[in-house]
C-alpha cells in the first residue's frame, strides 16, 4: 500500500470522526494565516449556514454575500443569519433558469448537472427536481472590499460559476473551490473536472494553491477542497516550488512562467 493511499485512509477517518466543522475550521485558520483583516467574504453553495458559522468565529466583522438556490435551506439561511445578504438563486456562466436535482436524503447529492449514481454512498430515490434561477456573479450588484475570499461549494458546477464572475474574480484574494473526483462518480459528464478549473484560474494570477480536506468514502477519493492564491510571496520565500504535505493539506506552485 502507497503512502499516498494510506495518508488519503487517515485523513478520510479524521474527517469522518470529526465532520465537517474540523474542515471548515483549517480552512477559516488557513486563510486567516495569509490575510487575517478579511473584509468580504462570498459564500456560493452556503446551504444552511455551516460554513458562514465557522468563518464568524475568525472573522466577526466580514462583510458576507451568501447564494443558495434549495428554498428550504436558504429560509434556514436567512433566519440564522439574518446580518448575511443571502439571495436564493445559483451562480453560472449566463442568465437562465435550469433544472436542479435536489437529493432530500443526501445535500452532496444535489446539483444542477444532473444525478449521479455513486459507489453505494448517495441514495438518488429521493431525487425532487425543480427550476430555479441562475445569474452570472459579475451582473449582480455586489461590492467587494478587498481582502476578499470566496468559496464555492455547487457539487460538480464550480467551472460554470467561474466562467459567471470573471471580471470579480480581479477582486478576489483567495478562492476556494471544492474539487469533485471522477473516481467517485460513474459519470462525470457535465462535471467541472480538476485540470479544467486549474487552467482556468491560472488565467486569473492563481498559481498557487493548497489542497484541504481530501474525503475518501469506501475507498474511493469523493472530493477535496482546492484553496487558491494570488500572492506568491509567502511560497517563493519558503522555496516551494512542487509539492509538500503538512497536516491536512498539501500544496502545489503552478506558475506557468517559471
């Protein structure tokens, strides 16, 4: 056995035994390390809340733009977090209403491509579908103060928001984006894929990014979080230039210039 499949074994338990509150707080640390005075923070895909909770902790006083699209979570949304500007629509590459798939069994089982069938871990006979609307990020009327991180969480639609926010994405320090594995789904036809959202972002001067939160599920890699950079300073003045592993993440430089 590889120390790569032993380490994605351990991380996978770790996260099992300590949910998804221990994530949400490395990630929140990890970008409070590089900009500790946030002042915007855009939370696409915020469910119900779990991770605008995790972030208040380290940054109280954020501005927070909030998109959920499923009208039972973004209720939840509004009521716990009334100070949030949360609006109840999806982020994507142009303005229209699309068919979502909501799993009321499983959230990791709801998108806009389509419903997976998946290696004995998402249940997809609970599957309600239902129009909603979707809005380029860069039509909208949002101010950003910079520090600003986003994270976008759209289960396998992370490529077509991108494509929506391209002129924001000038704005934005630190972008996290969660990273949905082939290996996991039997299709992944529609599925923003990892090599796809790198070339796409580095486009944009992010060319530096950590890899947090790797979930194996049976054995098979699900998806990861991808927190990217634009300021190379820190990563240039400790000489990293490939690969390394501490804790739970590991980090990749991907300048195409160098």
């Amino acid at each position: 056995m590889s120390y790569l499949t032993i380490r994605e074994k351990l991380l996978s338990k770790s996260y099992e035994i300590l949910g998804s509150n221990y994530s949400i707080k490395n990630n929140c640390k990890l970008v409070k390390k590089f900009y500790p005075d946030i002042k915007t923070f855009v939370d696409i895909g915020a469910s119900t809340g779990t991770f605008i909770k995790g972030f208040k902790r380290e940054f109280p006083n954020c501005k927070i733009y909030a998109f959920e699209p499923v009208e039972e979570s973004f209720i939840k949304l509004k009521k716990d977090f009334p100070e949030v500007d949360s609006y109840n629509l999806a982020l994507g590459s142009e303005n229209k209403t699309k068919v979502f798939f909501e799993n009321k069994s499983n959230a990791e089982g709801s998108n806009l491509v389509g419903y997976e069938e998946t290696k004995g871990y998402i249940d997809n006979n609970d599957i309600k579908k239902q129009e909603i609307n979707i809005k380029r990020f860069d039509d909208l009327n949002i101010s950003i103060q910079s520090p600003c991180f986003t994270k976008i969480d759209t289960n396998g639609y992370e490529l077509e928001v991108l494509k929506g926010m391209q002129n924001k994405l000038k704005e934005i320090d630190i972008l996290q984006v969660e990273i949905i594995f082939p290996s996991f789904f039997k299709r992944l036809d529609g599925k923003s894929k990892i090599s796809e959202i790198i070339s796409f972002l580095s486009n944009y001067g992010f060319n530096v990014f950590i890899q947090q939160n790797i979930h194996v599920i049976n054995g098979t890699i699900a998806h990861c979080d991808l927190i990217f950079f634009k300021d190379k300073n820190w990563f240039i003045h400790n000489h990293l230039r490939c690969l390394f592993f501490q804790n739970n993440s590991c980090t990749w430089y991907t300048d195409k210039s160098r």
